[in-house]
C-alpha cells in the first residue's frame, strides 16, 4: 500500500534564510509509513495574475506585458501580475497589479481560479483573474527596476501563442488554462 | 520607454546556499535604463512530466499519481514527473519517473513542449511530454520517502478535473495546456 492520499505531520520547523522575495525552511515530517524525513520549502506572500480583456468592434482582445526576467535571463511575454500585499484580498491585487502596470482599471473583475505555484515546496497560492469593463485612466506606475512594455493581442491569437517563447512562463499557462475553461462555460 | 524587451547584463554572482533540491544565488544586473540592481534567484536541475496515455475500448484514458506534498500540506493528484538526472535526456527522464512512480513502460515519448517553471526567479526549465503505447513490465520503484498511489481517468474526465482540487498544481495545468494543444493538432 503506497499510502500516497496520506497526510504527513510536521514535527519540527526551522528557518533557513530569508531572500525577501520568500523565506526558506526546514520541516522535519513524519510520513504515514512510520518514517521522518526533512523537507526544504520556500513561504512565499500569495500570487495574482489577472487576464485584461478588451472588447472592441465586437471581437475580444488580451492585454499583455513583456519584462525581462531575472531567472530565466530572458524576456518573457505575460499576463499582469504580481505579489499580493499582507492584508490585501487576491482581486484587489490583480486590479492593482493592472492598473501600475498597463494603466488600465477594471470595471469587474472575475476569479477564475487557484492553484499551488509548485506544491512540492512553494507554500503560498497563485490566484487567477479576469478583469473586463476597462478604462485607461493612468500611465504605468512602476518600481524602480520594473520596466514593462504593454500589447494588445487578439484573444484567438494571444492563446494560441501561450507556451511558446517569449509566452514561456508555466503560470501564463496555468492561467490561461483556467481562462479557457472560463470561457467554455461562459459560452454554453 | 519601458526598455520591457530589452535584455539585462549579469555583472556579479554570488552563491548563497545550496538546499539540494535548489541553489540559491543572487545576481548584480546591470538593466537598460542604466541601473544596477540585485536579484536572487533559484538554480535547480530540469524537471520533466509525462501524460501517460492508455488506449482501451477505443477511448483514451491517463495515468496519474496521487502523493503528499510537503510545500503544501496536502495531497495533490499529478502526472508522474520528477528532475531531470545529471546528463540525462528529459525525455529519459520522463520514462524513468514513468517507469518508476506507476511500472509502466512506454513505446513512444512525445515532446509537448518546454518552458520556464517561473521565469521571475527559477533557472531551470519545465518539459512536457505524452507517453502511448504503455505495458505494465514492473512494480513501482521509490526512493524511502515517496509514497505514490496510480489512478487511471477517462481522459475527458481528467481533464475537466485539472484546475481543481486534487489537481492544484500549477505545473500540471502547464502540462494539461500543451497536452490538449497537442490533441487539438494532431485531431486537426
């Protein structure tokens, strides 16, 4: 028997180190066949990324960024995004990440989804978005090492590129994934 | 001018600690708007996961796996999938986990396709790939603590539960995303 849908009991905690961005620690746990093993995780604030949709002409439209990314070495196409504050609600967040970003606010904006970053060893939650109803109502309002150029793809286009590069980041997959499977029901 | 396509340049990198699972390093980036910043970012080996497909009846069904996972704290349902050996081709490495984590050996290993994890702070790159042609040839193979339990899903079931608990890893809707755009050109 695998004992694989088993929970595990942590024993002991212990911090490692902490990188701002996330923390590490150690967790001693005692598994359902008896046995304690150390486990390495990272506490990370929770993610949210938000899928802005335009319609125009009657045709629907996705507003993306490009930014360069520090651990990838590369430019990578994405959806607006970001940490979510202490104390401060998953949409909230989504429509802040938007409107610094893009200068874009949100009429409404929709929870399609959440999942697990990496449950392997990421301990936080990475909720998606979508927001509609948009108005330009700023320019971008960005950190000092953020720089973030804006586009506008047709949505047909924008999922059909999602997983090849620069569309190379698995969250915009994860996210896309819950934006389709929104879309399918939305239009039974 | 946002500069978001532009590539940064490395000018320093110092190794910070090295949890087995992962190394953490942190870069002095010289940026295009002509300012340096420091980054920490996450070395890891490759991971590969595999959507093993069974053909019976005339239906497809998959093959996934069920374990705890000790950055989350709960039980997560996956495709079998884990890190890339040394030397080793993701492919290998996909019929490995493959082999190990269910016993079943697979005639044909298709690349879906490759990405980033996340790109923000992991090196490392995310393969995807399917598996046909599959005969059981053996018991499962884990290392002392993995405790794994094999499910098979019609794959249309599957799919619909991919976003939801059990099935709250983001990695695998980045699988289920190349997977569906695979059967979505190979249906064509």
């Amino acid at each position: 028997m695998a004992h694989g849908t088993e929970t595990w009991t942590v024993t002991e905690r212990r911090e490692l180190a902490d990188y701002r961005i996330f923390k590490a620690a150690e967790l001693r746990s005692l598994g359902p066949h008896g046995k304690e093993g150390r486990f390495v995780i990272l506490d990370a604030p929770d993610w949210a990324v938000v899928v802005p949709v335009v319609v125009r002409e009657g045709g629907r439209f996705i507003l993306s960024v490009r930014q360069y990314r520090h651990g990838s070495g590369v430019v990578s196409a994405e959806f607006p995004g970001g940490v979510v504050e202490p104390g401060e609600a998953p949409a909230a967040a989504a429509a802040r990440e938007l409107l610094e970003e893009t200068g874009y606010s949100a009429g409404r904006v929709v929870h399609l989804g959440s999942c697990s970053p990496n449950p392997a060893f990421m301990a936080n939650t990475f909720h998606v978005f979508a927001a509609e109803d948009l108005s330009l109502v700023a320019g971008q309002s960005l950190d000092e090492h953020e720089l973030v150029d804006v586009e506008e793809t047709p949505e047909d286009e924008l999922l059909a590129r999602v997983g090849e590069p620069p569309w190379s980041h698995a969250l915009m997959m994860t996210a896309a994934w819950y934006y389709r499977k929104w879309r399918e029901r939305s239009d039974l």
